[in-house]
C-alpha cells in the first residue's frame, strides 16, 4: 500500500489501475466510483471492519472490456503494470504506471467511434480576447492550428468541433474550466500548469516531435506568430506524459487551419440543417443519407467535407470532375474499398507498438493488406482521366508494396491476439526463429512420446503427462493405480483424486523446453516489433496513402448520387447568383420516394444582376416554407462539397457563410427565454454575414408583442437587403412586411401555394409561387393538430372581427361561425413534413 499511495499521489486525478497478479486492483475511492461505473462488487480485506480499505478488481486480460467503460464515463485512468517478473524480484514487485488513458487520448479502434475523429484540443486565450488553438485526433495524426479573434468566435468554434477532450492552463478557481464544461457537457475538460503553453518550453517540444530546430520547418505560420506555439507544444507535452513516450508517432506534420479555405458553419446551421445524425433525425441527417462509404477513414472524410465546404470556385470544379469521371466506375472501386482497413488507426496502434505495446499482429496484417489493396485502388483509377485522379495515384505509393507483401505473406493467417503468446509468423520467415520452433515442436512430440513409454513401463493406462503455469511439467497418477508408481517417480503435489509427480526426464525437459519456449516467444515478440518500426518509419507516405483512400472513398459515394436520378452537377460562378430549377430536399424527398409519395419540385431564382436578392416568403403553416428553404441551404452545401444536387439545372455563386434563424428555444441555464435567444442568434448574423453569405429567417419577432415583432422584423429586413446584400430567404407571418417589395429595390414576394376549393376548403400545393399569400390559414393547421371544435368556431368568430374592424372580443356574446375544415388528401403532391 506504500508503493499505491506513492504512484497514486502523482495521478491524483485519474483512476489508478494498479497491477497485482492476474487482476488490475482499485482502492479506496477510486474503488467505489470504479465499482459503480464498472457494476462489479466493492469488497474488504475485513469484511467485519467497517472502515476497512474497500477495494474492487478486473481481470487482466479483461482489461478491454471495462476500460472503454471507464472512458465512456469521463474517466481518466493511469494504468499500473508490473515491471518485473514476480518470481525473480526481490522484495516488492517493482511498478508504475506506463500509460494514461483518456478520451482524448484513447487508441483503440474498436472504441473509438470509426465514423467521427476523436479530438483533443488546447486553447490559449490572450490579453486581447484572441483565442490561440490547436487540435489533434491522436488515433490518426491529424494535428492542425489556428486562432480566432475573439473569446465568442472560439467558443462557437469550439461547439462545432465537439472534441471529446480538452486542455487549458490553469485559472483562478477552475473559472475556464467550468465554463467549457458548460459549452461541452460531454467532453472532459481538465487544467494543466502553465508551462504546457509556455513559448520556448513549446519550441523544445516541437523539436522533439519533428527533427527541426526552426519553426519555420514545421510550418511558417508558427514563426509568423509565436502565440500558435504554446498550444502545439501543450497537445505534444500531454500525449508524452499520457503515452510516456517522446513523440506522437502517426503526427507528420501541422496543418494551419485557413478559415478563408472553407465555408465556417455555425453548431446552429448544423443542427437546423440536420447536417449530423442526431436524436431529433432519426436517422434521416444528411450526412447519413450521403454516407456510403467503405472505410472509416472515408466516412471520416466524408463528414469533414459536410462541416467545411469548399469555397475556392477552382478546388470545387476540380472534385466535381473528379465525381463525375469516377461515376461509370463507383462497382470496381467500391470492390478495393471494402479490402482496406482503417490505415490511418490502424497506423497509428503498429507505430506505438515499440513504445507501450497496444497494438497485435493482428494490426500489422490488416495494415499491411490495406496496403497492398491502396496499389489495387490506384489501378482502378485509371479509366479516371481528371488531373486529381492522377494525384490521388501518385500519393498511394508502390515504394510500400513489397514491404506490405512481405509483412501479409509472413504473419499467420489468424495470428494470436497478443504478441506474447508467439506463433505470429510462419516458417520460413526467420531462420532463427524456425529452429526455435522446431526445437518446440520436436519437444511436443518428445512428450507425446514420453507419456505412451511410462504407460507401457508402469502399466498405467491412464497415466498423463501435463503442464500448468504454477507447477511446470508433471506426472499424474489416480489414486487407484498408485501401487504402480515406481521409485524413480518423485511426489511434486498431492490432489483428491491423483498424485502428481516429477522425474529426472521430465525435469530435464521442463528445463530445455521452458527455455526454447521463452526464447522463442522473446524472439518473435522482438522480430514483431521491428517490423513494425519498418512501418512506423515510412509514417509519411503511408498516411499519404490513407488519406488518398479515404478522399477517394469520399468521392466515390458523392458520384454515387448521378445515379440516383434528379441529380445533376452545378455550374458554380464566383458572383452571387443563386438559381435552381426543380429542386428538391434531399432527405426527405428519399423518405417520401421511400413510401411510395412524391415531392413537389420547386424553382428559385435570386442573386447577382437585376435578380433579387432578399425572397420574402409568406403562406400557411405545413405549406412548406421552411422545406424550401432548407433544401435551398442544403444545394448549396452539397454543389460546395463537390457533389451533385437534387435538381433539373442549378447555377451557383460561391457561397461563404450558410445562417440560419429556424425554429425556436430557450436557454434557461443562463436566464435567456425564446426571444431573447431568437434575437442572439439575429444579432450574431447581422454582425457576421457578407454579400457572399446565404440567410435563412424562419420566422422573426415572435415572443414579444405582435407590434414590437413587426417592427423588428421590418427592420433587420430592411438591414439585410440595405446594408449587407445577401441573398436571403425570410419566411413569416407578418404580410404587413410584403409592402417592402414596393418600396425597398431587391425584395421580392413569394409564397407557398395553396388552392381554396369549391367547398371552401383549403389544400396545400406545396410549389413557391410570385406574389404575397393573403393569409396564414392558422386556424386549419389547429384543426389538423385537434383542436376541439368549439375552439377553432370561436376563433374563427374572433377573427373575421379583428378583419372587419369589428373584434368578437368587445361584445356580450357573437354568433358561432360554421368552420368547415378539411385535412388534405395524399394526394401525389402531398408533402410530409421534415420528419
């Protein structure tokens, strides 16, 4: 218990998993919260002692099973192994703890959710309100920088990114801590000291982990300004004293994170577009409908494209070339696909294998064969004329296949799961380690041999020759047949039902093949360790290979769409034109198609010349409006990853920002009721948006009285269309804000269409139309959603008062007012809602 205190009072914060024996031993605290997490007992050395030490333990080879348990909880968790072997030390086995687990820092790939990165981030807030930034996916090497210029861009920035770990010097009373907490509840957010971010502290680390004494080697940007530096250098300093280990091994280079290279989307586009999977989807996010991908690194990819879209007019051009040559192809392509593993983990585990042992040859195979697949992929490229396809060939380097063939041909088919078992490699790998095999398998057979021989000599037909890792080789006799025993044979253990014993043979060859054995496993393990330092030290060109795959993997399930049906390649200007002709959302026109229903196409037109820029859109609830708008933002998102659109033809200007204002909700953990969020988020557009921008307003002024919202609404209207120039789709109800058409240049009414029947009844048409709608037909949506029917008389009374000037409200009593309403048929232009 003197050496646990010792080791746990340097990893006060983590969960001390403390090897003793066969099981991984937690106490005291650490043992009750462990306990719980894990659902296994608490127990005592005294169980009649209650303020015994309690404790609780895992198996050893279990260890995969409870240790995600604990990271999935927010845990950090020290591992303690035994550092020499317990029959040979002296005293107290020596321990300490050789691996820090968090779920920043966790490896493992059966953990790790394959379809997302899973991020580690620092961050250094400066005197001016500038945030400096760095972010690592450890389990692939992605490591990337960059700053924000102020402390609200960071944390909006930081609420897209979602890292599941973060990092921050110190600060009075944990203040920065909790206040990321409350940003990321899920991530675990921890301080560390000050001189993590420390400048010249930090270029020592940067040396360590690339070669280079200049920054200027690693990348120019940290030269140019040395606050960059600091939260490098932390991310670095946290996986060598996580990992114990001096260099992240998959980490090549820093990327600078150029915000004028993609579109930046905000969390509230992401979620009001349904972008990510999410519990309000169910299944039908964007990204879910897109994702055929055959690798994880591919999903990966997939997913970033989604959150970063391009917006350089020749980078989008060029992939869209690519997709469309690659679409004849997809079959052949999608066939190598499935035949390549996750590389860049899978790298990543092989590479730290000489370091701290979490990886199997299991790994090195199934990298390995990846490999060698990537040169298959590069050959099913060749019908693929485009200049990327020529690139993407070169980056899956032949220099790697013979290294590759070797490594796949020399591992067993199913290799052992750890690397000290031995039996990793065939014959004739090693000339060494087949003698050492041999001299194994020769004493198998000696054994075998032996046994039948002390039958034959003792005339004990069940006599057995067997072994344990306790007592070695040995002799068993049942008690029936111990007359038999001759002298020669010596007691070693005395069972229930049997004797064991031991002989000079026998001992003699415990000893020779104990030894061989040993060797044997010492030799292989060492040889499986050297290949994969062959792997670790081609580090460059193989993630250049796995990140060739995975944008091909991308690529090949964006030209998928072409043949879809209704998809078409956008042309894409550098002005601010916006027209599409037919277009649909895709996601829900897939759930409609999927149910036998179609979706009502529409037409847009807007932006650069005499267009208008600003389309104002009235008409009733369930009419669609927000549906348009939607699958708008969504033709944009897609053309700007390079892909195809759900539509006949579309003409696009590059768009910088996607803002959105839909729906409505409050934030009452920190005072702030549905308007007053409503109005953040408006006041974050109006500070944020340029003419390049796109805006969708769902609705504006709701919440407060309906001549203040109308105010409010008209000015901002006013604003967007005077001052910024965006083009925007503004839904409301406020029909008092269609006069702007005729009195603000740039504005344009439109509406979602309905048909009043001979019946005076209504049916939704679902088709954007020119001109105002005349009313919002509130109460027929009340009327779906079951409103009794003497509410829905009364309001109906109420309302044709308040149209003639005469309100209901002021007299004794009114006359009721016969509503007739009727729910739509499904007809073939009936539209679901979103979901």
């Amino acid at each position: 218990m003197q050496q646990y205190n010792e080791i746990k009072s340097r990893h006060q914060d983590s969960l001390l998993l403390f090897r003793m024996g066969d099981f991984y031993e937690l106490f005291g605290t650490d043992a009750v919260e462990a306990a719980k997490i894990l659902d296994i007992a608490l127990t005592t050395r005294n169980k009649n002692d209650p303020t015994a030490l309690q404790m609780c333990g895992v198996p050893h080879h279990a260890l995969q099973n409870y240790l995600p348990k604990l990271i999935a909880a927010g845990k950090k968790v020290a591992l303690c192994e035994q550092l020499e072997n317990p029959s040979e030390a002296k005293g107290i086995v020596r321990r300490d703890v050789v691996r820090v687990i968090s779920p920043g820092t966790q490896l493992d790939p059966e953990v790790l959710d394959r379809t997302r990165p899973n991020l580690t981030h620092a961050a250094l807030t400066r005197s001016d309100g500038s945030v400096y930034w760095a972010t690592c996916d450890f389990s692939t090497g992605h490591f990337w920088f960059g700053a924000t210029k102020t402390l609200t861009d960071w944390e909006l920035f930081l609420k897209t990114l979602a890292p599941s770990e973060v990092i921050l010097p110190q600060s009075p009373n944990g203040g920065a801590r909790n206040k990321v907490k409350e940003l990321l509840p899920s991530a675990y957010v921890q301080e560390v000291p000050e001189f993590y971010f420390d400048e010249q502290y930090g270029r020592d680390r940067l040396s360590e982990q690339f070669g280079a004494i200049h920054t200027d080697a690693i990348n120019p940007k940290l030269s140019q300004n040395n606050s960059h530096i600091g939260p490098c250098a932390a991310l670095i300093k946290l996986f060598q004293e996580t990992q114990k280990t001096q260099r992240i091994p998959a980490v090549i280079r820093l990327v600078y994170w150029d915000e004028h290279q993609f579109m930046d989307l905000d969390p509230q586009t992401i979620a009001a577009l349904d972008l990510l999977p999410s519990d309000r989807t169910r299944g039908k996010s964007l990204y879910e409908f897109l994702n055929r991908t055959q690798t994880s690194m591919g999903a990966r990819t997939l997913r970033e494209w989604l959150l970063r879209p391009l917006i350089e007019r020749s980078t989008i051009v060029e992939r869209q070339r690519f997709v469309k040559s690659l679409y004849l192809h997809t079959e052949s392509v999608s066939q190598v696909l499935r035949e390549i593993y996750d590389i860049e983990r899978l790298l990543t585990r092989v590479s730290n294998a000489a370091e701290f042992g979490t990886s199997n040859a299991r790994d090195l195979k199934a990298l390995a064969q990846s490999i060698e697949q990537s040169w298959n992929l590069a050959l099913a490229l060749e019908p693929c004329s485009p200049s990327l396809a020529n690139r993407l060939q070169v980056r899956l380097s032949q220099d790697l296949r013979v290294l590759a063939r070797e490594t796949t041909a020399n591992i067993v088919d199913l290799p052992p799961p750890t690397t000290r078992e031995g039996g990793m490699f065939r014959k004739g790998f090693n000339s060494e380690l087949d003698e050492l095999i041999d001299l194994t398998e020769r004493g198998e057979q000696w054994l075998v041999q032996y046994e039948i021989e002390l039958r034959q000599t003792t005339n004990i037909s069940s006599l057995k020759v067997r072994f344990n890792r306790v007592f070695g080789y040995y002799i068993e006799v049942t008690k029936t047949n111990l007359k038999n025993v001759p002298d020669s044979f010596i007691r070693k253990q005395t069972m229930a039902t049997a004797e064991r014993y031991i002989t000079p043979e026998l001992k003699e060859f415990e000893d020779k093949i104990l030894n061989a054995e040993k060797r044997r496993t010492d030799f292989e393990h060492a040889l499986y360790r050297k290949q994969c330092s062959q792997f670790a030290a081609h580090a460059h060109p193989i993630l250049e290979t796995a990140r060739a795959v995975a944008e091909i993997d991308a690529l090949q399930t964006l030209a998928r769409l072409l043949g879809e049906g209704g998809y078409v390649t956008p042309e894409i200007f550098n002005d601010t034109r916006l027209v599409i002709e037919a277009g649909v959302h895709p996601t829900v026109a897939h759930a409609m198609q999927s149910s036998g229903q179609s979706f009502v196409p529409n037409d847009l037109t807007m932006g650069s010349g005499n267009l208008p820029s600003f389309l104002l859109i009235t008409g009733p609830n369930m009419g669609g409006k927000s549906t348009v708008m939607r699958q708008t933002a969504l033709i944009v998102l897609l053309a700007q990853i390079g892909a195809p659109v759900p539509a006949t033809r579309a003409e696009l200007g590059i768009v910088d920002r996607i803002f959105t204002r839909i729906g409505s909700a409050d934030n009452l953990a920190e005072g702030a009721s549905t308007f007053m969020v409503e109005m953040s988020e408006m006041s974050f557009i109006l500070r944020q948006a340029t003419t390049r921008s796109l805006i969708l307003v769902d609705e504006i002024g709701r919440g407060t009285s309906t001549y203040d919202g109308l105010s409010l609404a008209t000015a901002i209207a006013e604003h967007i269309v005077t001052r910024i120039g965006a083009r925007t789709l503004f839904a409301t109800h406020y029909h008092e804000l269609t006069l702007l058409e005729s009195r603000v240049s740039g504005v344009q009414n439109v509406r979602v269409g309905v048909r009043v029947t001979s019946d005076a009844n209504v049916e939704f048409l679902y088709r954007l139309e020119i001109g105002a709608s005349e009313r919002s037909y509130g109460i027929l949506v009340a009327k779906l959603a079951g409103l009794p029917e003497n509410i829905l008389m009364r309001a109906q009374n109420v309302l044709e008062g308040h149209e003639t000037g005469q309100s209901s409200l002021t007299k004794e009593s009114a006359s009721p007012v016969t509503v007739r309403l009727r729910r739509p048929a499904k007809t073939e232009t009936h539209q679901l809602g979103l979901f």
